[in-house]
C-alpha cells in the first residue's frame, strides 16, 4: 500500500471516529471528501475500506463502526453494508429485507454510540 492509500484511510479513519463521537451520521460522499479520498472511483474505495473495517471490527468483536455511514437518500448505510454483515454473519436473513436492516442499523448505532 502506498502513502497516498495511507493517508486517506487515516484520515477517513479520522473522521469515522469523529462522526461516531457525536452520533452523527455522515454521509458516504461527506466521508470521502473529508479523506480526500483519490479519484477515480473514490465512493468504491471508501466502500472497500468500509467493508475491510467492518470485517475488523467483527474479529475483534466490537460494534462495526462502517454503520455510522448512510445513503443521503435513505439515511441509512447502502446494501452493501448490509450483505457484508451478513457475509460476517452478524446478520441473518430471517426478517423481510427491509425491516431487518433498519432494525439492524439502529442497534448498530446504538451499539457504536455505547462503545464509545
């Protein structure tokens, strides 16, 4: 990995935490314009950095901090996050799609605010 990489994983790590501190969700577009985040095909590399971290979290079972980041459509994370959760396996399929994310995503705040 090379220092430009770096550099915008500490600082989307940066403002992650921050996010998280205040409970606040950010955006995916707002989270790769506070990492500068390097075109092109930045919202994917943020998605893939989000998803390496959710993964971390997991192992280290902790609350995923990648739930802090939502859809400015739909103010919750993107399905993405979702099927990763369920890859991870800390997410079954066994409510309708659609109310077990919004259930999923509010524990995960919930957890991620409690955490600290």
């Amino acid at each position: 990995m090379n220092d430009a990489e770096t550099s915008w994983q500490a600082r989307a790590e940066i403002a992650l935490l921050a996010a998280l501190k205040t409970a606040q969700p950010i955006s995916y577009d707002a989270l790769a314009k506070a990492a500068d985040v390097p075109s092109p095909h930045r919202i994917h590399k943020l998605t893939l950095w989000l998803e390496h971290t959710m993964a971390e979290d997991v192992a280290a079972d902790r609350p995923m901090r990648a739930t802090i980041v939502v859809s400015r459509l739909h103010n919750r994370p993107a399905r993405g996050f979702f099927e990763t959760a369920q890859r991870l396996g800390v997410l079954a399929a066994e409510l309708p799609a659609e109310q077990q994310n919004d259930w999923f995503h509010t524990q995960q705040i919930a957890a991620c605010t409690a955490f600290g």
